[in-house]
C-alpha cells in the first residue's frame, strides 16, 4: 500500500504516470494492482505480490525508477509506503 499526496495542479499528470505504468504489462511476482483518489489529492495505490522477495525487488529496483519519472518526482508533495501481508482468509476469489 502506498499513500501519495499531490500538487493541485500536477495531479492529471500523476494520474496518467501511474497508468501507464499499469498498462506496461504485469511486473514479475506482481499479481494486481489498483488505485483510487480522493478529492483532495490524496492518493492510494495497492498491489497484490506472489511473495515477499518479488515485492523487495520492485521495492528496490522498480519503484525508485518509476517515482524519478518527469511527473512523478516533481508532482508528489508525499509518499509513504506500508508492507501489509494479505492472510488468505480475507481473500475473495
């Protein structure tokens, strides 16, 4: 899960960053992934992993890439990230 806020004027840009990397194809371990917005550009981004070592290596690897593309970096006021393991019982298939 990660929360991000965003500059009033930059959120359209931010927007289309995050789909295009959604339209990228699935990244490995990642198994979905999703996010929302309130009015007060407020961000909210979840992703599904195979494992906690696939997550780490997005963490690691992907992530920083994809926060130091043009309109992301520049565009967010704050990002915080929490790691919440999914227990299979809250799954629903």
């Amino acid at each position: 899960m990660a929360e991000c806020s965003v500059e009033n004027v930059k959120r359209a840009r931010f927007e289309q960053v995050l789909k295009d990397a959604g339209n990228r194809g699935m990244i490995p371990g990642m198994l979905s992934g999703a996010f929302g917005k309130r009015q007060n550009g407020r961000y909210l981004a979840a992703s599904l992993w195979d494992n906690e070592d696939s997550h780490q290596r997005y963490a690691d690897k992907e992530l920083p890439a994809l926060i130091n593309e043009p309109g992301v970096k520049d565009s967010t006021q704050r990002i915080s990230v929490s790691l919440i393991e999914l227990h299979p019982k809250w799954a629903v298939i």
